[in-house]
C-alpha cells in the first residue's frame, strides 16, 4: 500500500518510476492514460516516434498531437505495474507526467482526509 498525501496546492504529487527512471507524477484519476511531453520521453530514452501508434487526444488546452506507447514498468513505492499504455503527447504539455487510469485504474484507490492510499489487486 503507498499513501500520497495532498500538497499545499490540492494535488497528489508522488515520486515513482517509469522503465527503472525515477520521476515526478502527478496523480490524475481524470487522465485516462500516463501522460508526458516529449521531452520528458525523451529524457526517460523512450522511442515513442519510432515505436508509438501516432493519435489525436483531447487536452484541457485542446487536441494534440500524441503517440500511443506500452512502458515496459511503472513504480510507485512498492507497487509496480508491467506493459503500462502511455501517451507521450506532442508540445510541453502536461508539465508533470500524469499518473492516469491505464496504472491507476490497475489499483484500489481510497480516499482519507488528505490522503490517497493505492493497493496493488491481487
């Protein structure tokens, strides 16, 4: 079990991993997918112009261009998840990578107060 906490902000802000590289999510239950920038893939040695599906995906600042890609491993704490779908979208949005659905929804999510608690489903 991992327990985020709320920062002063209102979000859920929590360092985790992606394919064993260590990075800053923001947990987003509103996000259907992880999302990143490109630069953010790019620093993380991901090939998502050589290995992802192109696709358009609607964003709070409008459609953009993305890439559909599979991440090898997603960590948070103690919890891991394999073969996550991502997207890497095109620009420098979002400016945090966005924990979405496709990790969380692979979780029980619970809420207390300020606190999230993600459990791994057996």
């Amino acid at each position: 079990k991992e327990t985020i906490y709320v920062n002063s902000s209102g979000m859920y802000k929590t360092f985790g991993s992606i394919n064993g590289r260590s990075v800053q999510l923001l947990v987003d239950t509103g996000a259907s997918a992880i999302a990143m920038n490109v630069d953010q893939a790019k620093r993380l040695g991901i090939l998502y112009d050589k290995v992802g599906v192109p696709a358009n995906v609607s964003t709070a600042s409008g459609f953009e261009k993305a890439y559909r890609i599979r991440l090898k491993s997603v960590s948070v704490g103690s919890i891991t998840e394999t073969n996550v779908e991502a997207l890497v979208i095109d620009g420098n949005h979002p400016g945090p990578i966005l924990l979405g659905m496709t990790f969380l929804g692979r979780l029980s999510i619970e809420h207390a107060g300020n606190a999230m608690s993600l459990l791994q489903k057996n």
